[in-house]
C-alpha cells in the first residue's frame, strides 16, 4: 500500500518520469485491511486491487531486492538483475514473527495469499486455532466466528490487546467473544505443535491440549531492514527518516510500517503499522520525491471491526498509561484518554465517529491535562 501510494504521489507532480515497483509478492499493490474485514462479510475481491498498473509504472513482482549500491544508484535482486535510480523509496513493510515450530502449516497472515488459503480452509473445515491476541489475532478470530468457524483464541495476556486497551475493556472483550461462540484460553503460550492427517495438536504451557483443523497466528511482525543495513542506512527500530522522510543518504526515502519518524504532535519517535499510515506516509513520500519537499507531520489513525463492535485509534494506545474512561454507555461507546506526563498521548474512540481530527488536535495541545479535565472532552455520537 505504500509503494502504490508513493506512485500516486510522484504522478500528482510528475506525470512523465519512469518509475520502477520491486515488490517480492506476486500480486499487484492491494488494500490489506479487507484481508480481514470486509472480504469475510462478502465484498468481492476485485475490490481490494489499488490500481497500479494504470499509472505508468513498471511493476516487477515476485522479485527480491536484495542490495543496493547507494554510491552508483543501484539495486539488485536476487536474479542478479540490476535497477538504475535517480531517487529511492524503501517501503519494505515487515515479516511476521513467527514460531520456533510448526512451519508452513501455521498461516502468518499477513498477504492476500494467507487470505485465500485460510478462506479455502474454512470452505473444507470448522475447527480454528488463533494463535495472538492482539491487532490481527482478534480480527480473524471474529472473522472466522462470524462465518460459523468453531474458534480457539489463545494468548498469553489477561484479556484481548490487553497491551493497547485498559484492562476492564480488555477482560469485556474476553467476555464478548465467549458469547460470540469463541473459546478464550488466556494466559497461555503454545509449546509446540503436530500436525498429521488433516489436524493440528496444539501443546500449550499448562500442559493442555488443543485441538484444530487449521492454526492462525497473528504474533506481530518486525520491520525489515535488511536492505536498508546493506546501503548502510541508520536503522533504529526500523529505518530512521528525518522529516521529509529522507534517510541518512538524502536521495534514499523510507516509509511505511518499516520507516521511523519523529511526530511533532507526540514530541517523539514513532513507527506505525497500519492503513492510515501507510497511505499518508507513501503519498508524502512521493511527492517529496518528485520535489515537492514538505515535512510529515501526519499523526496516523488506525480502526477495527470486532463482530458488531467498532473503533479508530489515534497517537499512542498504551494500557501502561494512565488512563480516563468517558462512557456515554459502557463498553457500548465512549472514549478513552491516554496520558502519560500530563499529556493526552493516546485517543481511543470506541464506537465514536468523525472525532478523529479532534482527537489529533487534543493530542497535540501542552496541557497539562488531569483525567477530569477530559470528561466530555471530545463529543459521542
């Protein structure tokens, strides 16, 4: 997503210049988000593609970039074909975490493939195992369960992104998925796992048993910056970019979920892993590129779909943080402010719409702020 938005922004200034996509999937640029939402609710594929192809891009898929020569402006991939550049933009992404064990019979669902198989899976099985609590783990579990999926949702937290969401919602959620049909094992790890004749043996740390038909993890995923090492780019937590997203050599750009960058509204270093970001950060990027320079002082937002459950998400959602929760009906909807240090870090708008621009705003104000000052702060629906 951030490759094709750095070609829509080159081609809104650049209409002419020759622009090269190297991008290891086989499919062209897609929207990531319906993989799991709305394709599990029946949208049609041809919906999730992004249009590439009609922008006078040459896109080389199912191809590795392997290094770059920053000093002759060059990039070879793993064919030992070689690509010539004027400017670079490294929107490498990330590479799930994945388990010491189980292979390639465990789904790291990450790409359109990881969909198509899983969809195919639940077209011939009814027994799921989702290995994640967090982002991924609590989409696809609702995902499959909405789709009649018998599900297993193991974790080792308390409670569902019991990391990013106070602990009383989090332990809710726990309680709203159980009566969704979805089985919760908290606390626990998975120690290892067989996999014969169709079915998983899931081994967990207490010494239970869990059986599947198919194993799903969603466990994170960790920038890739093995490229951006090999032309010697400053890397920390991702590839370090200053504000027009120019790396530590000033005609290579990174951005995307593997690009780290200060954010003038939290007054630090940030990397984000999601749509908004994506798509802001790719666009920015091209423009930059094409001579537009510009810093980037976009705060990105982020939503999810949880059965009938919905939320956007701005600044930093930490359940570390102090935090103040403004129901206007409990766990129904309101919003839930994130402070550290008498600044509102982190804005969690809970079945509320339309506040994310004031949401950012408030992000970005001094305060100092103390929880009751924010009761009916930002208005519900």
């Amino acid at each position: 997503m951030t490759g094709d938005s750095a070609v829509k922004g080159i081609r809104e200034i650049d209409k002419d210049g020759s622009i090269g996509v190297i991008s290891s999937d086989t499919h062209p640029p897609y929207n990531r988000p319906p993989l799991t939402k709305d394709l599990w609710k029946g949208k049609p594929e041809e919906k999730i593609w992004r249009g590439t192809d009609k922008l006078n891009a040459d896109l080389f898929l199912d191809t590795n970039a392997e290094s770059i020569d920053a000093d002759h402006k060059r990039v070879k991939d793993s064919k030992g074909e070689e690509y010539k550049f004027d400017k670079l933009l490294l929107a490498t992404g990330g590479t799930p975490t994945k388990l010491p064990f189980g292979g390639d019979n465990i789904i790291y669902f990450r790409t359109f493939d990881d969909y198509r198989h899983l969809r195919d899976l639940s077209k011939q099985h009814n027994s799921f195992a989702v290995i994640g609590g967090g982002f991924i783990g609590s989409e696809i579990a609702a995902a499959l369960a909405m789709n009649g999926k018998k599900v297993k949702m193991i974790f080792p937290d308390e409670g569902i992104c019991s990391r990013i969401f106070p602990s009383d919602i989090s332990s809710h959620l726990n309680e709203y998925y159980e009566n969704k049909g979805v089985e919760i094992l908290k606390k626990e790890t998975v120690e290892n796992a067989d996999f014969k004749n169709g079915k998983a043996e899931l081994t967990l740390k207490s010494g239970k048993g869990v059986d599947a038909n198919a194993v799903v993890a969603g466990i994170g995923i960790k920038p890739n910056t093995t490229l951006a090492a090999s032309a010697n780019l400053k890397i920390d937590n991702g590839i370090t970019v200053d504000e027009y997203l120019r790396t530590n050599i000033p005609y290579i750009y990174a951005a995307g979920d593997a690009a780290n960058f200060f954010n003038p509204a939290l007054g630090e270093r940030i990397r984000v892993e999601h749509e908004d970001n994506a798509n802001k950060m790719g666009r920015h990027a091209g423009e930059v590129m094409a001579g537009d320079e510009k810093p980037y002082n976009h705060l990105p937002f982020f939503y999810s779909d949880l059965f009938e459950l919905g939320y956007e998400a701005v600044g930093e959602l930490d359940s570390r943080y102090e935090t103040f929760i403004d129901w206007k009906e409990p766990y129904q909807e309101g919003v839930i402010y994130y402070l550290r240090d008498g600044r509102v870090k982190g804005v969690l708008l809970w079945n509320v719409w339309k506040q994310v621009n004031a949401a950012r705003e408030l992000i970005a104000e001094k305060g100092p702020f103390k929880p009751e000052d924010l009761r009916g702060r930002l208005p519900k629906n």
